[in-house]
C-alpha cells in the first residue's frame, strides 16, 4: 500500500517518538539495573504508579491548586513587570534609579526569600503567589523594557508624518511592537512562574504538586516521587507548548520574518 | 505675503551634526524654490547628505540653520499633507497590520467615516495594483509590493506634496522601472509636488522635470538640470532619446569632475 | 566626568533610600523578620569569620563550581553532538526536552532519593541544572548555521568533527553564551536548594539554619550573599560574553 506524503510524515514521527521512548525506557532499565536499589525503581511499576496517581481525585484537586496558584503569581508578576519596565524604558532617570536594585534582586535566586517568606507570613498559597509574583516580575521586566526600546525608528517617525496621537500611536506602534518581545519572555516566565509554585511547595510545603513530591519523598514511595516528577515534565512541557502556539497565532509577523 | 507658485521654499539650509566634541558639516547653504505640481529630484553620491535634506524638508530632522517653508508657512514638524516614501519597506510598514490597515493608518489622526475611508483605500490600492490583496500581511508580499503598499500609504490622504527617500533602492531592476512609471502616472494625474531622492542619475532624469545634483563634503548644489522631457515618458523611447543621453553625459561629467 | 557622577548617584539612589526607610521604620516598630540595616552589618561582622568560610562559603563554591563546569562541558558536548546528527537528534531532542522542562528544584528530591545526602548529591544536582538549558540552547544554535558557513566546511573538506568545532560551534558562540549565562542562574538556584533540603551545609543550609535558630539578622547575611555571588557571577559573565562576541552582545543592546 502506497502512503499518501502526509500519512508518511506521521508515520515517520510515530516512529520517531516510538523510537524514542524505546531508547529511553532502556538507558532507564540499564540504570536501574544499575543503582539496584529500592529508590530507583523499574520503569514498569512507576508507570503503574503513574496510573493509579492520575486516577487519584486529590491529585486532580493538588494540580489545580498549582495552576491557581502559577496563573495568579504570573499575572500580578506581569503587572508589576509592565508597570516597572515601562517606567525604565521611557525614562533615563527612573532607569538609573532602578536598575541596580532590580538588577540585584535578579541575582538573588528567588528560593532564598522562602525562609523569610516563611517566617514571617506563613507557608499558605499567598507565599507561593508573592514569591511567583516576584519572580515573573523580575524576569518579565528586562523583556518589557527592551521590547519598548526597540521599536523601529521609523514606525516613530511615520507616526510623526501623519499625526498621530500619542494614544494612538501607543496602541498601533508600541504595544504591538513590545508584545512581539514580551511574548517570548511570557514563555519564558510563565514556565518560571510554574518552577517556583513548585519549589515553594517542595521547599516550606506551601500547597499544590510540590508539597505533594516532597511527601512522597519523605515518606520513602519512590515510584511516587517518579511519578510527579513525570508529571510535572508534562505541565511543564504542555506551558511550554501553549505559549508557543500562542506566539505563533499572535506574533504571527515575527515567526514569518 | 504669500506666493502661491512657490510651493516650497529652502533658503540657507545647513545641517551639521555633532559627534564626540567635533563638528561633521553636511550640508551648507542650500537654496531651492519648487513651484506647485514640480517634480524634483535630489541627486548625488551616497552618503552626500541627500536624506537629510529631504529629512529636513519633511519636518523630521531640526536644520542647524537656514529655513523650510511650505505655502508660505516655516516648517518645524511635519507639514500637513504630506506622503513620505522610504526605502525599506520591511521597516516603514507595520508588520502587524494586514495591508489594508497599513494603508489606512494615516486616517487614524484624521476625522473620516467609515465608508470614506474605506472607499480611499480601496481606490489607492487600485491604484498601485494591489486591489486584491488588501487582506495580506507585508511578509506574505514580495519586496516590490510591499513598496506598492508603502506608496499606497503615502497617497492615501491625497497629499499635496510627495516625498520620495531612495524609494525603489530595494528592489529589484525590473521592478523598479514598473515603480517609477507608477509614480510618474499619479503624481502626474494628480499633480503633486513631488520631490525624490536618488543615487541613480537615469532614475532622476527620468522622472523629473529639474534634476538638482549636490556634491561636496559638507555638500552644496553643484548643478542643476531643467528636463524638457514630454510626458508621459516611456522607458524605451525616453530613455534612448538623444536629449535624454545628453543630460545624463552632462550629469555624470559633472559628478566625476568633482 | 560629570556625567559619570550623576549616573552613580542616580543608581545609588533608591538602595540607600531603601536602607534608610528601613533603618528608621524598624526603629519604631520593630519587626522580627525585618532586622534594621544596622543590626544586619552587624552580624556580617558577627558570622564572617575564616571557619565559617570554611564551613560554609567553600563547600557551596566547590557544588557550583564543580558542579556548573561539568554541566556546562557536557551540555556542550552532546549539544553539539546532537546539533551535528540529525539522525540522533530527532531521537534525543524530545527526552532532553522533556527533562528540561521539569522544574529545577523538582529534580532535587528525586536526585536526593537516589543518591542519599552528600556531595556528590549536591553537585550532581547542579550539574543536571545546567546540563539540560545548556544542551537546549547548544543544539538550537548549532542547528541554525547559515548555509552558506556549511558551503564553506564542505568546499574546505573539514569533515564533521572538524567542521563543528572549527566552524559551526564559532559561528554559534553567542547564542551558545547566552545559555551558559542563563544557567548560571539555575546552578545557583540548584546549589542553594540541594543545600537547603537536608545537606546541613553550605549557604543554603546556613540560611534554613538561620532562620530555625531564629537567628533572622544572620539569615539576612545569608541571603545578602547569595545576592552578592549571583551578582558578581553575572558581572563576570557579561565580561566575558562582550569578549568573546562583542559582535553578537553589542548589536543587542541589551541592557544589564
């Protein structure tokens, strides 16, 4: 049977991605063969564990907490970011005045307020929201400003030949112009933003997935704690992957340069 | 006291621009009238200073001194009534925006209806033949019409005046004589004040009916050329006319000898 | 020259604003958690010490260092392995990216699992940290030379091998820079976590310790410099990066 050029191209990934788990189940096999020990446990009875994990009802409950928790974190975060990053980029004062600070919180790895964070107010979501917010906004802030300063001379100055007001030229030259920046720092900040719930929960035990894994942990079900970590690769992947689509719907003039 | 024939008036004009402490003279005491409906071509070297000047004219760029009037009035923004070309296209237009969009940007800091506005665009888009294709995005365009689109934008508000910055330097040859006959058909039709800026002396003197050529470091106008070429001109017949080959042995003798 | 001095005012500006705000409103209503500046300065001269350097500093410095070097070698390695073979990379690309996109700190308690307490643990968990972003960015950048630079390698016979390190691992520098920088972040991060979950020594620990002990103005020290250690590798980083590609980081403009 003759196969048609797009039924080839799947066939083709199909095999692929087979080829791929098979290699990757068998280096997984070699070292648990390896390790031979009740902590890294065969690829069968974690993807058994796997199974019975997603059949869990409070499982389902923990990963929407998570995605509360990420998409509340990235959203206050984007805010602060817009609001700073604006501010840096449209004035050479506020610059200096905040770059430093800002540029010293970035250097910090956001995991070290968590003690603080902790003692202070507590290990309830409100600290895995004020940390994530934290931390998207300080990644989110060097795209807003660059995304500012990098509109095209001469969109500025055609805006200029015909007039146009400042809130229109905001709307037709700036924002769309920023967003084709910004964009990839949302990718790169809503996968950060969903790091730190995560290690929020792992690290004080704020609620959600990363609570979760660290029980699992504590409590010596290895196959679980595998199975979380699987499951946090396929959060983290599908994130990855929406805000892709996204870019590509949206910015479509960017991909197509 | 406003004289109507004068459509443009640069008096004096001198550009210098500062870098680390020393002072770059550009240009030095240009004078030029265009009257209403002229075609001029601003011709010279790259580099010359060329697009400063026509920079200068449209309100973009501050003079160090001298003036610019139009109809009278100093030019210190850009004038009302203005089209302004540039030569990258991939950079003047906004590639967010569908061709139609572009087009219409001008009308964004114009009261127009609806239908009015609509009803323009569509004629400009005609009138480069670009009718079907107003749904496009500029990356989807090949080079040459995505300058159509950028030609479109200029004419949109019926400008009494056209300025022209190395317009067609992006694309390729056999396009680039389809876009200056275009240009020269509606600027005709329309009879606007157009003023381009060129590197190409067969371009210039094809399409204008006074070629001022600008030399020198910083540059002054060197020569200027009346072109008693009828309209409208054709690639074949114009170009191989032995009035048209004069001027052009005249415009590059003048060039080299400087 | 004036120019100069008013920048540095401007950019010290809001730190010492800060720092005073602060001093002041913790003078009236004190806050545990918040120690005023003062205090903090005083426990910088209270913790320093050539012991708990020793203690301390050195083995956190020894798990990045270590760690972040045999990371970034082996990221490198099999990034520009896998952006040379298709073949192998179209089988490779998904799991690394997969492993990539497990958050950071998720990975530590799995690794501690496996491999108990100890350094090795700590260290192998930055190495994995680095690995994954460093072999992601590695691939993309050397999977994108331009056609005319792989003309170049055929029509000069180089070869595979050759032909990747001396022209399409130079042609990538930049963007392969960029990942390195980008990591050192994660390694950081990876360094203070395996330290916070359950090492008991290192930076991280000393901070978790710190703030159990309820000792909060030491924690502050703590964290302060870690701070410090970021900022400084990022400075170094930028450095290099303008030294190595200026070509590539001045045409950006970006700001620090």
């Amino acid at each position: 049977m003759k196969l048609l050029p797009v039924q080839r191209k799947f066939v083709n990934i199909g095999q692929n991605y087979a080829l791929t788990f098979g290699i990757t189940a068998a280096l997984w096999e070699c070292a648990a063969l390896t390790v031979n020990s009740r902590s890294f446990p065969h690829l069968n009875s974690v993807l058994l564990d796997l199974l019975n994990l997603i059949k869990n009802i409070d499982f389902w409950k923990s990963l929407i907490v998570t995605f509360n928790l990420t998409i509340i974190g990235f959203v206050i975060g984007a805010l602060f970011a817009f609001a700073l990053g604006l501010a840096t980029a449209l004035n050479k004062r506020l610059n200096l005045l905040l770059s430093s600070s800002i540029n010293f919180l970035r250097s910090i790895p956001s995991v070290v307020f968590l003690p603080l964070l902790v003692a202070s107010i507590g290990a309830s979501a409100r600290t895995a929201i004020i940390l994530t917010a934290l931390v998207v906004s300080l990644k989110l802030v060097i795209f807003v400003s660059r995304g500012v300063l990098e509109t095209e001379m001469e969109h500025i100055e055609f805006a200029k030949i015909y007039h146009l007001s400042t809130f229109s030229k905001i709307c037709n030259i700036y924002i769309p112009s920023l967003f084709s920046v910004v964009s990839t720092g949302f990718r790169l900040s809503a996968s950060r933003a969903f790091g730190t719930v995560i290690a929020s929960g792992i690290i004080i035990g704020t609620p959600g997935l990363g609570r979760d894994l660290l029980f699992a942990e504590s409590n010596a079900e290895y196959e679980r704690v595998f199975s979380y970590v699987i499951i946090l690769g396929i959060v983290g992947t599908l994130i990855y992957a929406t805000f892709n689509v996204i870019e590509r719907q949206f910015i479509h003039w960017r991909v197509n340069i | 006291m406003k004289d109507r024939s004068k459509h443009i008036e640069i008096l004096n004009l001198s550009k210098s621009f500062e870098n680390s402490g020393s002072e770059l003279k550009v240009l030095k005491n240009i004078s030029l009238d265009v009257s209403s409906g002229e075609f001029i071509a601003i011709c010279g070297r790259s580099g010359v200073g060329k697009s400063t000047l026509i920079r200068m004219i449209a309100g973009l760029v501050k003079p160090s001194s001298g003036t610019v009037a139009i109809d009278g009035d100093l030019v210190v923004n850009p004038p009302n009534s203005m089209g302004f070309v540039t030569q990258d296209y991939s950079r003047s237009l906004l590639p967010w925006f569908s061709v139609e969009k572009n087009v219409a940007l001008p009308f964004k800091a114009k009261n127009f209806s609806k239908l009015e506005k609509k009803r323009k665009v569509e004629e400009v888009l005609e009138a480069v033949g670009l009718a079907d294709f107003a749904k496009f995005y500029p990356w989807q365009l090949s080079g040459g019409m995505q300058q159509r689109v950028a030609i479109a934008r200029s004419l949109v508000l019926d400008p009494k005046l056209l300025l022209l910055d190395e317009p067609f330097a992006s694309v390729d040859a056999q396009i680039r004589l389809e876009l200056e006959d275009l240009i020269a058909n509606i600027v005709l039709q329309k009879k606007i004040t157009t003023i381009i800026v060129t590197h190409d002396i067969d371009e210039a003197i094809y399409l204008a009916d006074r070629v001022i050529l600008i030399s020198d470091s910083p540059a002054s106008v060197s020569k200027i050329i009346q072109v008693k070429l009828a309209r409208p001109r054709s690639q074949t017949e114009t170009r191989s006319d032995p009035k048209f080959v004069k001027m052009r042995t005249q415009l590059y003798a003048s060039l080299r000898g400087k | 020259m004036k120019k100069k001095v008013n920048s540095i005012f401007w950019t010290l500006l809001l730190p010492s604003f800060i720092l005073i705000f602060w001093e002041i409103v913790s003078g009236f209503k004190p806050n545990p958690f918040f120690p005023p500046p003062s205090r903090i300065a005083g426990a910088i001269q209270e913790v320093i010490s050539i012991e708990w350097i020793l203690s301390s500093v050195k083995p956190s410095f020894i798990v990045l260092f270590v760690g972040y070097f045999v990371g970034a070698i082996l990221g490198l390695v099999i990034g520009s392995l896998l952006g040379e073979f298709v073949k192998m990379r179209i089988v490779f690309l998904p799991i690394c990216n997969f492993i990539r996109s497990i958050p950071s700190v998720a990975k530590v308690p799995l690794i501690l699992s496996i491999m108990g307490l100890g350094l090795s643990t700590r260290i192998s968990t930055v190495v994995i940290a680095v690995l994954f972003p460093v072999l992601m960015s590695t691939v993309r950048a050397i999977a994108a030379t331009r056609n005319e630079l792989l003309d170049l390698n055929r029509t000069l016979k180089f070869g595979r091998i050759r032909g990747l390190v001396s022209i399409r691992v130079p042609a990538a520098i930049g963007e392969i820079l960029t990942g390195l920088h980008a990591s050192v972040q994660v390694a950081v991060l990876a360094m203070i976590v395996s330290e916070m979950l359950g090492s008991g020594v290192g930076i991280g620990a000393f901070i978790i310790q710190s703030q159990s002990t309820f000792r909060i103005a030491n924690m502050w020290v703590g964290v302060f410099i870690v701070g410090l250690i970021g900022l400084a590798l990022n400075y170094l980083f930028m450095k290099i990066e303008r030294k190595v590609a200026p070509w590539y980081f001045k045409s950006k403009g970006l700001i620090a």
